[in-house]
C-alpha cells in the first residue's frame, strides 16, 4: 500500500509550535503530530476521514502538552 493525501501544516498549542501531518493509506487516515524542534513525535491517531485523524491526534496532543511541566529560570 501507498501513502496518499499527504499533507503537513504548523500549528501553536499553548507556547508550543507543533507540526500536523496526515495522509491516507487503504481506507484508513493517520496523523500525526510533533513539536517541530526537536520533532519529538507527541501523538497519533487514526480514522475514516482526516478530520476525524487529525482531531484525534490535537487532542492527545494537547492533553500531553497541558501535563508538561516547565521551569522558569
């Protein structure tokens, strides 16, 4: 099988800049997200639409990004 539909936006969650990609592959959408430095993946999901994918995937993402702990110095 091949990848189709491949396409890859940049984001800001919080004060993070993450990287949604998605495509198509068979009849199932997968996406991804990374915070893009340094392309840590944060998370994925899959569905029938790429909507459905990629609304997965933010979410995760931004329940993973809001439990990060940050120091101030």
């Amino acid at each position: 099988m091949r990848a189709e539909g491949y396409r890859e936006r940049k984001e800001t969650v919080g004060r993070w800049e993450i990287r949604v990609v998605s495509y198509k592959v068979g009849d199932e959408w997968i996406a991804t997200v990374d915070n893009v430095s340094p392309g840590a993946n944060i998370a994925g999901a899959s569905g029938k639409t790429r909507e459905e994918a990629e609304n997965k995937a933010l979410e995760r993402a931004k329940e993973r990004l809001a439990a990060t702990r940050t120091l101030t110095v």
